[in-house]
C-alpha cells in the first residue's frame, strides 16, 4: 500500500509569504526521489527551485505556471511507499538552500507542458485525484481537475485558516476579527489582501441611502469587501500593472518603512578627488582592480565601527533598539525585474579586494535572478550609490527593519574652493537617511561627516585600521 502526502509550499523566510510559479520541473505521474527539485518559483526576491521531502509518484500538482500561491499553499501531492521501501521524507524544505543527496536515482521530466496532459487547468487547482490512502498509481495523464470548494468565514471557536504572521499582525493591529472573514486564497486561506478589504470596508463612508437604511450583519465583512471592490468606479484608459512579484515587494516593504520608521535626512558635499586617485593608484599597480563601491564600503564598515548606533534595529514589540556586532552590507541593485539588494555578509571584516569580488558576484547573480533568499535578506545597513543613474542627491527611504541607508551622488567635476582658490574638483553629494529613534541629529552627522573626511582625505580612514 502506498500513501498520499501533500507538499505544501514552505516557509521562504524572511517576510516572504507568496511565490510565483515559473516552471514546473516534474509532471503527474513522475517518479521523484527525495529532495528532488519539482517546481521553479520566483518570489519577490530571487528564482528558485523548491525541493520535495517525500520520494514516490506524483499523483497532482497545484497551480498552473505563472499562478502566485501563498506560503503553506498545496503544491503538489505524492504517493509513498511505506518507510522500509525508503521513501521517507527528509525534511529539507527550506527553499535556497542545499538539502542532501537522493539516495535514488532521479528520473527526468517528461518532454511535454501542461496542455500535452490534455486538460485545461486553472490556476489554484490541483490536476488529479484528491488525497487519499491509494496503491501507488502507475505514471498517467491527469485527470480532469477538481476545484477546490468555496470557503465561507471560519466557525467560532475553529482554526482561522491563516498563516502568514505578517496577516495575524495587521489583523491584530487593527482589529479585526479573522473569524469573520472569507478567505481568497486556496481552501479559504485569508490572505493580506482579505484583512486589507475588511479594513477598506470599515472605514468607507456610508454615503447612500441604501447603506443608511440596512444594517451591516455581523460576519461578512470578507464579502462586504469584495461587493465592493467589484462596484468600485474603474479609471477608463491607461493600463493596470498588477503590484507583485518584486515590485509588490517593494511596494510593501516601503509602505511598511514610512508607517513604521521616523525617518531623517543630511547630506553633504564632499570633494572627492583625492579618493578617485587614492583609486586609480590602486588600479596601476598589478593584480585584482578595486572597485569604487568597495571603497565607499570600506568607509561605511569604519564610520559604523565608531557610530555603532547606526548599525541597529528597533524591537517594537519590546520597546528596545537592539545594536547588531556585525555589518552586514546592502546595496542596491537595478534589475530588469525590479530593484533588488543583495547583501554582502561580514563587510566589517572584508579588505577592499574581497569587496570588489563579492559586490561583483552579487551583481551578477541580480542580474541572472539566481541570488538565494540567504543572499537577499539580514542586512543590517545599506549603501545606495544612485549616482550610476547621473542624478546628484535623494532622500531614500530606510529598507525595513534597518536602521540607515547612505546614498551616494554622481561623482562630477565642479567648481570647488581648494587650499583657498577656486578649482575644478570631483565632487559628489553625500546624503544619510536614518531612524530617528535609535540616534539623534548629531550622531547622524558625525556619521555622515566622517564619511565626508574619508571621502575628502582618504588616510584619514588609514587610521582607523
């Protein structure tokens, strides 16, 4: 006898909650071995490839390419022997990370899509039978698909199908009841966009007769929330871009900052001629060449080393600033899918050298979506060198949940008072966009003016080395 266990999507880590899928890697009725890639996701942070715990036949998957599903989501189901057969699971589940070697091996993917199954599936439908205990099934076409059925608001006193915590905490924030909610997600998961309807709902002014004359019933606040966006006035004309992937992303996460984060902003010219031949001296000689952006890191690491205070984060719920012994380096990275910033672990303890090369490789690996989740999340400070777009200055917004972020400036000549004449100099803009709740003014600008006097006298930063 074999049984029927159901993959879920698993948790992405780090305030991931949905991932698209791109591309599914197997088909029903393949044979996968344990931690098997069986589907190519993309989230809102890199493209990845989700291993399966469980080794048997695939007997549904969920979701079509190019359906977005949240985390805890079905996405595939699959028949297993008993455990002496060893086709136990193994656990590994975590998406961009190694899991171990199949002890089987892999059976590769049937040439073919979806539509060859001759079956026209819709996105958060599984394409096969439902779960059950079965004989494991020999590889066949799908069956027809089976819907899953509607789901109305959970009963009171039953389990609110909701999983995301981010969900849990708006709700609680601004209290709602999930109970009374339906959810949009498969089998009725409630999902961010649910909580944010019933909000919406709430708030919206009775201005007809009609909402003056009936009263609100209790429990449908969900479907309140989807009357009414389907009645709301649509904008004729122009196009609708669907905020997800990256750029929901990004739109969350910088909702999220100027709700949450009293931010400020300084800045300051500095002349930066010295350092461009500090640079150029560097590069004359033989071996690896230094990039700017490595040196401008260098600088970052230092000025933290001596104004820790911006190498930090608030626990809110606590009501601490927790201060952070490792910089662990941002940066921004333009993309074809969006803005993206990779972070370079350890920066702290990095040379110039090591920099350029792992810049370099985070750049690279932006640009081809091969960054992991781990390559992508725990950065404690970011570096933002907006010049490369030729503009001068910017007032960024800190990226959640760190502290600062300085912005770097085009690097042009200028007229420039030097050694009390008037000279053309390479001068850039230097701005530091922080929290105003782990430092005052004047730690920001010691901060932002030692960076300056780096910038302006690179052996200043000899000695603090």
């Amino acid at each position: 006898m074999a049984q029927v266990l159901e993959f879920k999507l698993p948790d992405l880590g780090e305030g991931l909650t949905e991932a698209e899928i791109v591309r599914w890697l197997v088909q029903v009725g393949d044979v996968v071995a344990v931690d098997q890639p069986v589907v190519e996701v993309e989230t809102a942070k890199a493209m990845v490839e989700v291993p399966c715990p469980y080794g048997g036949v695939v007997t549904a998957r969920f979701g079509e390419e190019g359906a977005e599903l949240p985390v805890g989501a079905p996405l595939l189901t699959v028949a297993v022997g008993e455990p002496e057969d060893g086709t136990e699971g193994s656990g590994n589940v975590l998406v961009g990370y190694g899991t171990q070697a199949p002890a089987a091996r892999r059976r590769r993917v049937r040439a073919g899509t979806a539509a060859a199954d001759g079956q026209a599936r819709r996105p958060g439908t599984a394409d096969a039978a439902p779960h059950a205990r079965v004989a494991a099934p020999t590889p066949t076409a799908a069956p027809a698909p089976t819907p899953h059925p509607a789901a109305g608001p959970a009963p009171a006193g039953g389990l609110v199908p909701v999983i995301s915590p981010l969900v849990r905490k708006l709700a609680r924030d601004n209290d709602v009841d999930l109970r009374r909610l339906t959810g949009s997600g498969p089998d009725g998961l409630i999902l961010r966009a649910d909580v944010e309807n019933a909000l919406r709902t709430r708030t919206a002014p009775a201005d007809t007769a009609a909402d003056q004359a009936v009263p609100t019933p209790a429990g449908t606040a969900g479907e309140q929330a989807g009357a009414a966006a389907a009645t709301a006035p649509r904008a004729e004309g122009g196009a609708r871009i669907p905020l997800k992937g990256v750029r929901g992303a990004v739109a969350d996460k910088l909702s999220r900052s100027r709700r949450e984060i009293p931010d400020a902003t300084c800045w300051v010219d500095a002349d930066a001629t010295e350092l461009m031949r500090a640079r150029a001296a560097m590069n004359a000689t033989p071996g690896p060449k230094i990039s700017l952006l490595a040196l401008l890191a260098r600088i970052c690491t230092a000025a933290l080393a001596r104004f820790p205070e911006l190498n930090s984060t608030v626990d809110t719920e606590a009501r601490e600033i927790v201060r952070l012994d490792r910089v662990h380096l941002g940066f921004a990275a333009q993309t074809d899918r969006g803005l993206v910033v990779p972070v370079v672990r350890d920066a702290h303890t990095r040379d110039a050298e090591s920099l350029t090369a792992e810049f370099a490789r985070l750049t690279e690996a932006a640009r081809t979506g091969t960054l992991t989740p781990g390559e992508l999340t725990g950065g404690t400070f970011t570096l933002n060198n907006y010049g490369v777009f030729g503009v001068d200055g910017s007032t960024p917004i800190v990226n959640h949940p760190e502290a600062a972020m300085l912005g770097v400036g085009r690097i042009v000549p200028k007229p420039w008072v030097h050694e009390g004449e008037l000279a053309v100099r390479h001068v850039v803009q230097l701005s530091l966009t922080f929290d105003h709740r782990v430092c005052d003014g004047g730690t920001a600008g010691g901060f932002l003016r030692y960076v300056a006097d780096c910038v302006e006298q690179p052996a200043v930063l000899l000695r603090t080395l």
